[in-house]
C-alpha cells in the first residue's frame, strides 16, 4: 500500500509503511461498513439521476455535441449549460445580453471619472459556477485560445478576473454554436501573437537589451 502513495507527499515509503501497521478494532470495522455502504448507496443514486438526466437531454443531443467541442466543457457541463439557457438563442438578442444575465459582465460604477467599482452581477449562479470551472479545465490546455487569453489578461488583471474573461468567452461561443449548429473553431495559441506581432517583436527587443544584448529588428524577407 505505501507502493501506491502519490508522488506529491513529503513522507517516505518507509514512513508510510509504519504507519499503515496498526490494530483494527470491531469499532472500526463498523465505522468502515457504514462508509462503505454511504459510498455506495451515493453511487447508486448518481447513476440513477444520470439515467434520468440521459433520458431528458436525448433530444438535445446535437447541441451537446456541439458545445464538447469547446475546451473545458465535458458532457456533464453541456447539460448543466443547456438546462440553464436552453438552445433556442433567439431569446437573447445579442452574446452580450447572454453574458449580461449569466452575470458575466462587470458593473461599472463611476463617479466624476474615477471607477467606484468593477463588481459583478450575481447573474445566474448555477450557469457562472459551471462556466468558471470549464474556463479553468481549458486553460490546462496551453495549446489553445482560451489559454492564450488567460494567459494575456492574468499579467494586467490577475488571475480571477482573467479566469471571468475566459468564462464569458466560453459562453460567447456557446451562444454561436448553439445559434448557428456549428462545431468549435479554436483560434490557437498564438492568435494574440499573430493579432499583434509589432508590439510583440518590440517587448521581445526591449527584453533583450534588459538583459545586457543588442538587438535589431527587421522584417524577414
């Protein structure tokens, strides 16, 4: 057993071994029946919810296929997305009234031009929930837009509004998707590099010369 120990732990196989050597008592095989069996009547009941849940969403099973495409959004996300927004995005007049009632649009509270607050809606709490944890599961993926944009607006905004960004852009995309029964269409990693090269070229060159080398940029031919 302490073969299997995770990589991440500070304690030794050795250590670990010693403390798996112990007395089990029949108070704590009762403790352990009664966990097992929570387990698995909890496993019982997700599995019958989950047969429901297949039974329901079957005739929207093209638009979940659809929003799998997108990165970070698993089939369980799809449903969680469709239940709360449904497929017929002509209630929304634009993405951005989406966003807006997904409570993905920060206020802007401003007073003789000083910005009091940034805050976001509360918006539909279900729906942002799910959209933030997509957003996180595709920024793990450093091959792909939504990565890039976080990666982009973390170095100017920090991690959590960056991370709201990207949720807003997933949503965004669902919209279209959804709209226009389409699969997903990644822009890449380096869209943003691509979108402006000059700026980049230039902070590159400045690094550079941080760094005590003189540089030159020219166009290649």
């Amino acid at each position: 057993m302490a073969a299997l120990r995770d990589g991440r732990l500070t304690a030794s196989r050795e250590t670990l071994a010693a403390a798996l050597h112990g007395k089990v008592t029949a108070h704590h095989r009762l403790l352990l029946s009664q966990h097992l069996g929570t387990i698995a009547h909890l496993e019982q009941t997700v599995t019958a919810f989950e047969k429901q849940i297949a039974v329901v969403v079957a005739p929207f099973n093209t638009a979940v296929a659809c929003l799998v495409t997108i990165p970070g959004i698993s089939a369980t996300a799809a449903h969680v997305i469709i239940a709360e927004i449904g497929v017929d995005m002509s209630r929304f007049a634009t993405a951005a009234h989406l966003r807006s009632w997904a409570g993905l649009c920060p206020q802007l509270n401003e007073s003789a031009g000083k910005v009091m607050s940034r805050r976001l809606r509360h918006g539909a709490p279900w729906l942002k929930t799910v959209l933030v944890q997509c957003a996180w599961a595709a920024t793990r993926n450093k091959n792909n837009y939504l990565h890039a944009q976080f990666v982009r607006l973390r170095a100017r905004r920090g991690p959590q509004k960056a991370i709201i960004a990207v949720a807003a852009s997933i949503l965004t995309t669902a919209y279209y998707l959804l709209r226009d029964q389409v699969a997903y269409r990644d822009l890449g990693s380096l869209y943003f590099a691509r979108m402006d090269k000059e700026r980049t070229a230039q902070r590159l060159a400045r690094r550079i010369k941080e760094l005590g080398y003189e540089v030159e940029i020219r166009k290649a031919a």
